[in-house]
C-alpha cells in the first residue's frame, strides 16, 4: 500500500504484469473495499478472492462542461483488468452519487490516509466539507445495501454452482472456454453424480450453458470459480456475510458519531465471516440485531433529515471554476 505524503501528479500501480496509471485528470484516487477496509485477503490465500479495488474522483476538460464531449459513460469510467477494479467518477457525478446517500462513495470522505494514493486540494476541500452531505437519508442506501448482502448470502443454487464449475472445467480442458489463453488443462475427474453427463455434451451445448449461467449476473454470473467452490464449502456466501455486518455496523457507527469508520476496528472478527468461521445462524441472529440497533440509532440522530444540496453545489460550481482557471 501506498502512503499518501502530498498531490501525486501521477499514479501507477503494478501488481504481477499488470499495471494500472490513473488518468491525469484523475484529483484524488483511493482504495475502496476490502483493502480500504483493512480486510483484503490476498488470491494466493485459500480463502482469498479478493481484487484490488480503487475509486477514483475527476476533473473534466473544458469540451465537457462546454461542449458535446460526455467524460466517460455518464460521468463514469470502470476499469478491470487483472487484480484491479477500478471505478472513476467526474466530480459532477461523484457529487450526485455524494448526495444520494450513497456508502461505498460517502467512504472516500473518510478512507484512512495510508490508503490513500493521491489527495489534491480540491478532494482535501470536499473533505473539509463533508458535513454537507450528511443526512438520516443515508440510512435508506445503508439498508437497502445490507438487505440484498443478506439476500445474496443464501440464494446461491448448489446445484447451480456445481454445474457452472463443472462446464468451466471441461471448458477449459477442451480449449473452448472464452477466457482461455492456450493453456494445457488436465482432464477433469470423472466421478459419479449429476455432473457426470456433462463429459458427452458437445462444444454447443457447452456454450449454451455457460452464456445462460454468465447472464444471472450478480446473483451468479459475476462469481469465480474460487468463490463458487467456498459458497459450497460453507454452504452459504461468507463474502456476502461479512459485507452484511460490516454494512450494518458501519450504519451503526453513522448515526451515532456522524462520522464512517472504513478501515474496521472489527476486522478479525469480520475475516473470521468472510472465511466461512461463523454459522449461517449466528450470522442472522446478529444481523438482526444490528438492523433494529441502526434503526433506532438514525432515529435519534442528531443530524439533519437530507443534504446540504444548495452549498454542495456552490462547492461544485466553485471547484470546477478553479480547475479550469474560470
């Protein structure tokens, strides 16, 4: 990691023969998720599947506030490759998504700053000014957030997953998978059970199947192999699980400080969820718990019900004109 030590002109990381370089416009970059958690578990854990996630915020050139140039898609940019997953906002979204109530971006007003890779004096403003986008809204997004964590954790199909492995491997043993480089694979194990037949279907069939299992999306689509093979281990999505309480608890904490602690002081106990440790049941009888605790914590806030939307924009409108020297 990275410790922040003034404005950074330019970043570049490299992890293995991968190497992300942020845009130049690029005024404040971060990392996000399990990293910015203090929970990252590195792939070459049993247990690991974790990417390096990083959030970037954005200056756009003239041609977009003036013209007919959109920066990115939206006023987003998402980059993936290899370890890294990357997701860039142009400060006129990163503000909307800010207002919204949205916790994975209201956590770059508090990422710690050895996580951080780069902070110019425009993000050290917004920082500065964070109380504008506090609000009893956010408990909405909060959740809303950990709901689908929990729906997640215990929807994955088992057999689902048993067979989506299973058309990976031949897949990838018969050269045919999508992702395949020229890479050699053994032949995989022949054992009984209702993957079996799978072995006689023909390359069509196979294909088929795996566009049909990769269109299911986040409930199933996105996941790799890695993490199929754990949900079926644990019998349910520690991943998810740990997300869920660590969404809860964090809500917790919001309401009651005004502030969010991203980098976990609960860290071991949140690795010991993610890596299967704690029972199905434990896990819902703690989550129960914790939505009734965050509940009750946004009613006796001592915070407005929404937003500052008024000076938040004269903050925008203010940060972009020096930008572009207005």
């Amino acid at each position: 990691m990275t410790t922040y030590q003034g404005p950074t002109a330019h970043v570049e990381l490299t992890t293995g023969d991968v190497t992300f370089a942020a845009p130049p416009e690029t005024f404040w970059l971060a990392y996000r998720g399990s990293v910015a958690h203090s929970m990252f578990v590195p792939t070459t854990d049993p247990k690991g599947i974790d990417d390096i996630d990083l959030m970037g915020f954005t200056f756009g050139s003239r041609e977009n506030y003036f013209g007919l140039h959109e920066w990115g898609s939206r006023g987003t940019k998402e980059i993936k490759d290899g370890p890294y997953d990357v997701v860039l906002y142009e400060i006129r979204k990163a503000f909307s998504l800010l207002l919204q109530g949205n916790p994975n971006i209201l956590s770059m007003l508090w990422v710690a700053p050895e996580f951080t890779l780069t902070r110019e004096p425009a993000a050290q403003e917004i920082i500065a000014n964070r109380k504008l986008f506090l609000g009893k809204h956010v408990y909405n997004a909060f959740a809303g957030y950990a709901h689908q964590q929990m729906e997640k954790m215990e929807t994955r199909d088992p057999h689902e997953l048993r067979e989506y492995l299973a058309v990976t491997v031949e897949m990838k043993y018969r050269g045919i998978h999508p992702n395949h480089k020229g890479e050699v694979f053994p032949e995989p194990a022949r054992d009984t059970g209702e993957e079996n037949d799978i072995a006689c279907w023909d390359s069509e069939k196979l294909r088929a199947k795996l566009s049909h299992y990769q269109r299911k999306g986040e409930n199933l689509g996105y996941m790799g192999d890695k993490r199929k093979r754990l949900v079926l281990e644990h019998g349910y999505d520690s991943k998810n699980a740990a997300h869920l309480i660590r969404l809860l608890r964090m809500c917790v904490e919001f309401f009651e400080t005004g502030e969010m602690l991203v980098k976990r002081p609960d860290r071991e106990e949140l690795l010991a969820i993610k890596r299967g440790v704690w029972s199905l049941g434990d896990i819902k009888d703690l989550a129960a718990i914790l939505f009734s605790k965050a509940k009750a914590a946004k009613e006796v806030a001592d915070m407005p019900d929404g937003p500052d939307h008024a000076e938040a924009e004269k903050l925008l409108v203010r940060l972009i004109a020096e930008r572009l020297a207005l």
